[in-house]
C-alpha cells in the first residue's frame, strides 16, 4: 500500500509544481508559426494590389488569331440496299410489350410491315416468316 501511495503523493507534488510541459519533439510552438503566417499573408496581399495597379497585359485580339479552317468530312460509302428478299440481313430479334421485332438491315420492323418488297408474316425468338411473291419462306436469324 504504501508503493500506491507514495506514487499519489509523487503525482500531487507535480501538479503543484506546475511547471511547464516539455517542449514538444520536432515541431515548433503554435505561437511562432502565426506571425510568420501573417507576414506571408500581408505580401500576398500587397503584391495582388501592386499589380492591380499596373494592370493585367490586354489579351490577344480575335483579328490576329489565324483562323483554321476545318477539314472535310469523309462521308461513309454507301452501300446499294437489296431489293429482294433473297438478300434480307437479320441483325436480331428482340422481344417487345407489343410482340416482337426485328432488326433488318438497320431498320426495326414488326409483324405486318413491308420491307425490301417483302411483308413480315411472323416474328420468332429464331426467324421471320416473310411472304414473298405469294409464298411464306423462313428465314433464321444469321442466315443471308
């Protein structure tokens, strides 16, 4: 018991001594670095009014600016659309709210619309059915 207590009367003793902390290791007091602070702030502040003052140097007027002129745009080939349907390219077929579609040839169609000179019978997940010339043929999806 008596370890304990002269370890209270030890720590009693320091907290009437009150002496100062020791310095704190590798960095300086927080008072020190404010007027430094201030000082950098204050020429910060004299050299924006300085030059002010002098005035900014005019920007380049648009007249001296050589005008570049743009180059031509390359137009893609285009490339003759059939027009039978023994050329009918289908792309894909999705599945719609109001049934299915079908993508020929960058063109979406459903049941019922004419493409190529061909009318759409039926869409399928797999293929259409087209009449074409008063015939019903299938054709798959991928197949040309």
């Amino acid at each position: 018991m008596s370890i304990i207590h002269d370890a209270l009367k030890k720590a009693q003793n320091g907290l009437q001594d009150k002496t100062p902390p020791p310095p704190r290791p590798g960095g300086a007091k927080p008072l020190t670095v404010a007027p430094a602070v201030l000082i950098l702030l204050a020429a910060a502040v004299l050299t924006a009014g300085y030059v002010y003052r002098q005035g900014a140097p005019s920007p380049v007027p648009y007249s001296s600016v050589p005008k570049i002129e743009p180059l031509p745009l390359l137009e893609p080939k285009a490339e003759p659309r059939p027009e039978h349907a023994d050329t009918l390219n289908i792309h894909g077929i999705m599945s719609d709210p109001n049934g299915n579609v079908v993508l020929i040839d960058n063109g979406i169609y459903a049941e019922g619309d004419e493409v190529q000179g061909v009318k759409i019978i039926k869409i399928s997940l797999d293929g259409i059915v087209i009449l074409k010339d008063g015939k019903e043929e299938t054709i798959r999806v991928g197949q040309h």
